[in-house]
C-alpha cells in the first residue's frame, strides 16, 4: 500500500515565522535579562527585590500554561494567542516605563500571564495544521529558537545595557510582538472549534495556583531569602503538598478540568513528561551555572562567558533540526530520545571530571556533547505527547507537559544552586587561612570575576579551584537524573504517527485500525498496541461509569426520615 501525497498547504512558511517569532518572545526576553539584571538594580535600586524580577515572571508563565492549553482546546487557539501576544507586549510596555522595582516587578508579572501562552499555544497550533508524521522537521526548527535565545539573548541583553539602555530588552518585544501578531492574524487558519457552553473549572485553577506558587517560592527562596529548615520554607512545602493533593481531589470531580486525571492513564504520556521534567531539571540547572563557572574559574567577562555557551547551543540548534528531519523521513523516534537522553547523562558525567585548570576548550566540548543530547530529546518529547491524543485535547497535553517541564527547570535551578553554594561555602571555610580577609583586604562571601582576577596567586588558586569543586560534582549527580529519563524512555511505545489533523483522530487508539490513518499497514505488534490502548480506554469508562453511578446513588439517597 503506498501513502497519499501529503496535500500543499499554503502560507504555512509566514504562519510557520509568526510561531517562530511567537516563542522567541518569550524564550529571548528571559536571556536578556539575565544579562542586563544587574545593571537595572543599579538603576532602579532594591537589590532585596531583584529575585522577584525573574520569580515573578516564572511564577505567572507557569500558573498561565495549563490554563491556556485548556482553553485552547474549549474555544480555539488563534484567539488566545494573539491575545497572548498583545499582554506580553503590554507587560514589556509597563516594565520599560518603569522608574522603580516594583513597577518593573508588576510589568515582568504581566508579560509572564502572556508569555506562559507563547509556547503552549504554537506548539498545539503546529499540531492543529501539521500532521504528526511531517511535524518532526518543523518541531526541530522550533527547538533551535532556544538554542539561538541562549546565545543571542545575553549578547543582545549586554549591547543593550552598554549602549541605549536596558529598557530597549523589553522595547524589542514591541516590533517582534506586532510582526508576530501579523503573521498570526493573516495566516494562521487553524480549523474551527465548536464552541459550546463549558463550565470552568474554578477551584482546579486556584489549587493549581496555589500548588505552583508555593512551589516555585520554595525553589526560589531555599536555601537563598531563607533556610531550607526555616519555618517559612517548611510551611511552602506543606502547602504544595496540601493544595496538590486537593488539586487531584477537585479534577477527579470536576466538569471540564483544567488538568484533566485521564492523561496519566497513556503510558506515552507519562513516561515522556516524566522524563521531561527529569531532563529539565538537568538542562536548566547546568544553564543556569554554567556562566558563572565560566566568569569565575576562566577569568572571562560576562559576555564572552555567554560565547562560550555557542557550542552548546550550535550542536543542539543543528541536532534538533537534524532529529526532526529523521522523523519526518523515518516515522521512529524512539531510539532518537533514548540516544539523547543517554548522549547529555554522558555529557554531564565528564563535566563532573572538570578542573579548573583544564583548557577552555574542553569544557565547550563537554558542553557540546550535551547540547546534541538535548536536541534529539526535547521537541520529539512534545511530538510524541501530541501523538498519543487526538487534537480537541492535544493542547491541554501540550501545556501540561510543558509545565512539568518548567516545574523541573525550577527543581533544578533551586538543586544546583543549594548544592553549590554549600559546597562552596565549606571549601572556601577549609581552603582558606584564617588571616586571608585581612591579608587581602576582599570579603570573599562577595567576591566578583574582577576581584578574583587580581588576587594574589595562592589565594586566586584557591578560589578558583574551590568553584570548580564546588561545582562539578554537582554536575555528576545530576546524571543520574537523565540515566532515569532514558531508561523511563525505553518503555515508549513507537505507535505510529499521524497523517491527518482530524480532531477526533489519534493513531493507537480507536483510528490505530484504519490503515489510512497512518499510510501504512496494520502489523501485529501495531494491532496490540491498538487492543492495549483500547483496554486502557475500556478501563477508563468503566471507573468513570461507577464514579457517576455513585454519585446518582449519593444524590438520590432515600431520606432516612
């Protein structure tokens, strides 16, 4: 049996940029600001805020993103995205007028409420017009706008500040907004979704809040504004546990859920956001360090710290790419996420071997090695997720594993940073003489990439070499974490991709037994994984039938009086 010729679609490659443009909003103006942080808390003052000028954003983009793949799917995506859009631009409006940090702090909030849509909603936006089977080349594409965000992110956000000034890192959202809204408006034409009355799902959207919050101010404040044993961070902990459990409570009950329960019932689903989270956490918590190892054990400025991150960034844009055109080409993508994931664990092993004084090259090739590891993974992790649902929820799956892959960015900023600072804190306290502060006149609880380039050599030696030993061990224990993502990612099961964009259509399941569902014909192990999947829904009705059964029997009671 030969496959059907895909049918042309038209203004795919404008529509295909608007998205492009959409994404690198969001993931462009995070780099930026990293970079130009500092020099607007010397403008603005109120050093004591400045974690809540990057907290704030999180905060909001991740409560946002299941909310905005709900919706999605309830009344359509183009809407909600250039709505998305137009608050970003206005949150970049309200931070760039900003004369002091709690302005900039409100504005950073409002373009977290529209940057947590940016993603979400062009990533299940790709899904509604491309089919599975075609979208891996386009998905890889998408990948690469982080890999270019990381390294033109800083420079942008270093020029910025050096010359016309840091508010013009939100000033550029106002052009790239408005060209992404116009490629949007004119030729985006996803297909229409019947809209119907729904009935929100309140309570599941405030616990998730609630739950989030908590847990993003714990990785943010532990071990940082406060103790990890300080009743504040305890009583954050309880609460996200209080408020999740409560979460589950509310959307097993709950009309439309924001996060509906019957997604962790697909194995696909929950073993590749597991594994998403788990390389999150690796991935964001090597990223975040990463330029100050560079600054501090290398002697480099800031800038050329970020330049250093170019091999990393360069072999994950051209892996990603490269990946998703093997996708497209081949249909399998297993071996693809298993290889990557086992490609960064040994990338994150040999930067545990680092010392300090090794050449730079090596540790960009170490970097390197971890960036083909992460191009092969992360976009096929969202392929695959979309695969295993049919369309009229393929955003609510979308947003859901992406804000479990946020949740594990914020785990492992927060794990990377404890563990370093610790480390670090007791190497300097064995390392040092007790005399080195008064000898050398620095507070080395202070110390900057300058003060450490002009310290005597005994003490720049240790210094140096107690952040490189403070750091690379760390490194090494998140290796694990990715060996756990690849062996979780061996349990995948390869169904087929789709090659239609019907919304009621999902390969594996009830449209696994048509053979032009997926051009191709039904062998033996696609028709088991066709009778597991439609076991799993069986199942699934049969526990919802009771549940609603119990609840007539609970309304209905005869009144014992």
């Amino acid at each position: 049996m030969t496959t059907a010729p895909a049918k042309p679609r038209t203004g795919i490659l404008p529509m295909f940029v608007g998205l492009m443009t959409a994404m690198l909003l969001s993931a462009l103006d995070q780099t930026m600001f990293a970079t130009a942080l500092p020099t607007i808390v010397g403008d603005l003052g109120g050093v004591d805020l400045m974690l809540w000028v990057t907290t704030a954003y999180i905060l909001a983009a991740t409560i946002m993103m299941p909310l905005y793949g709900k919706f999605g799917d309830l009344i359509g995506r183009k809407g909600l995205l250039i709505g998305a859009i137009a608050v970003f631009i206005a949150g970049s409006v309200v931070g760039a007028l900003a004369s002091d940090m709690p302005e900039l702090i409100i504005g950073r909030a409002i373009q977290g409420i529209g940057g947590g849509g940016l993603m979400v909603l062009s990533q299940a936006i790709i899904a509604d017009v491309i089919p599975a089977r075609e979208r891996g080349r386009y998905m890889g594409v998408l990948g690469s706008v982080f890999a270019f965000s990381s390294v033109a992110g800083p420079l942008l956000g270093g020029w910025f500040t050096e010359t016309i000034g840091w508010q013009w890192c939100l000033w550029i959202n106002l052009p790239m907004g408005a060209l992404a809204i116009g490629s949007v408006l004119f030729f985006l034409h996803p297909p229409k979704v019947e809209r119907r009355k729904v009935k929100v799902d309140v309570a599941g959207m405030m616990l998730l809040a609630i739950a989030t919050t908590s847990l993003v101010l714990t990785t943010s404040w532990g071990g940082h504004e406060y103790d990890w044993v300080s009743p504040m961070i305890i009583g954050l902990c309880a609460l996200t546990v209080v408020s999740a459990v409560a979460f589950v409570a509310v959307e097993r009950r709950a009309a439309e859920p924001v996060l509906p329960l019957d997604l962790f019932r697909k194995r696909n689903f929950v073993l590749t956001t597991a594994a998403g989270l788990l390389i999150g956490v690796a991935m964001f918590g090597t990223l975040t360090y990463m330029p100050t190892y560079m600054q501090m054990v290398t002697g480099v400025n800031a800038t050329v710290a970020g330049l250093l991150l170019v091999p990393m960034m360069g072999t994950m844009l051209v892996t990603s790419i490269i990946a998703g055109r093997a996708v497209t080409r081949t249909g399998k993508y297993k071996r693809l996420l298993i290889a990557g994931a086992g490609t960064a664990s040994i990338a994150l092993f040999l930067m545990s071997t680092m010392v300090w004084d090794e050449p730079i090259w090596l540790t960009c090739l170490y970097l390197a090695i971890l960036g083909m590891g992460l191009g092969m993974t992360m976009q096929n992790l969202v392929l695959v997720v979309q695969n295993t649902f049919p369309l009229k929820v393929v955003g609510t799956a979308t947003s859901s594993n992406n804000y479990f892959r946020q949740i594990g960015a914020s785990l492992g900023a927060a794990f990377v940073g404890s563990m370093f600072t610790a480390n670090l804190t007791g190497l300097l306290g064995e390392r040092l003489p007790a005399d080195a502060v008064e000898s050398s006149g620095q507070d080395f609880n202070s110390i900057t990439p300058e003060i450490v380039a002009g310290l005597p050599d005994p003490y720049h030696d240790i210094v140096v070499s107690s952040y490189n030993d403070a750091i690379a061990p760390v490194l090494g224990w998140l290796a694990p974490l990715t060996l756990v993502a690849m062996v979780l990612l061996m349990f995948v099961k390869e169904v087929p991709l789709r090659t239609s964009t019907e919304r009621e259509v999902v390969v594996g399941d009830s449209d696994g037994m048509l053979e032009s569902d997926y051009g191709a014909p039904v062998t033996d192990e696609v028709r088991e994984v066709i009778l597991e999947d439609l076991r799993d829904e069986a199942r699934a009705y049969a526990d919802e039938l009771d549940h609603k059964v119990e609840e007539i029997q609970h309304h209905h009671k005869p009144d014992s009086h």
